[in-house]
C-alpha cells in the first residue's frame, strides 16, 4: 500500500471564529483568529510569534494535545475505509468468488467524540496588525506578542 491517505480534518472554532492552540514552547493555550481561505485580510507568513512568550514557531506546529489526538482518532475511520475498498478491488475479477464487505469490519480505532470550543479568553487586537486579533488568557493581557510580526503590546 503505497498511497498516502489524506484525513481532512475540521477543527472547531469559538462562536467568533477563533481556534485554540497551543505553544510548542511555552505549552500555553491561546487563540487566533481563523481566517477563510482566500481572505484577503489574512496576513502571509512563514511562522507565528507566540502572543504569550513571544517565540516563533512554524505555522504547523500549534496543535493542542486534544486536536492532534482529535486527528488520529478521525484518521482510524478513514484507514477503515481504504482497507475495505482494497479488499474489494483485490477480490473484484476473481472468477467465483464473490467479496461482500463486511461492514462491521474495524481496527478499532475509536473515533474520538466531536471538539467542543467553548468562548472562553479575551479578544486583543495587536495594533501593529488589527486584523489578526487574538484570544488570549485573561490574566495573561499585560503583554502580549503579535502573532504575525512578534511585536509586544499590552490589551
Ligand atoms: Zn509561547
Ligand atoms: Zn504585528
């Protein structure tokens, strides 16, 4: 099996379009903001600036624990899937035989319950660029670090 499966996997966002991550470094939690492909608002980079410590990272690197354990347990579903359609090719044209896919069929990989994002954190709009605003935690506004640019502000 030499093909690559792909697992699209939908993350949850906060009611005000915000997604949770996490830093590599300091292993906080914060929010961005989740623009929509082809925004135009959507600031280009190569790497984030941590509002909370300020260190950069590279722009897939931001998981939570949850999120990526969200992601292998959505992946279980579709290895599932791609098992049973190569059984059914691997059988089709064999003369007399006949594969029924058999829908219970699993390698028990448990597909995690929905991600639930719950509104917490406060909005702060780094005035270097107001149109990446971020969530962070409320006792965490004294000094924040812009995601795109890493300069420091205080909400
Ligand atoms: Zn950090
Ligand atoms: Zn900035």
């Amino acid at each position: 099996m030499d093909e690559e499966i792909r697992v699209p996997v939908s993350l949850p966002l906060d009611s005000e379009g915000f997604l949770r991550r996490e830093c590599p470094t300091c292993e906080r939690e914060f929010k961005w903001f989740s623009h929509n492909e082809g925004d135009p608002n959507a600031e280009p980079a190569t790497q984030y600036f941590c509002p909370l410590c300020g260190v950069p990272s590279g722009l897939d690197s931001w998981w939570t624990p949850a999120q990526l354990e969200y992601g292998y347990g959505n992946a279980g579903g579709a290895i599932d899937e791609a098992v049973n359609d190569i059984m059914a090719d691997m059988f089709k044209g064999v003369k007399g035989l006949t594969y029924k896919p058999n829908p219970s069929f699993s390698l028990e990989i448990e597909t995690p319950d929905p991600l639930i994002e719950p509104d917490d954190m406060v909005m702060v709009e780094p005035p270097c660029h107001p149109n990446e605003p971020l969530k962070v935690p409320e006792d965490s506004t004294e000094r924040i670090y812009c995601l795109i640019c890493g300069s420091a502000f205080a909400a």
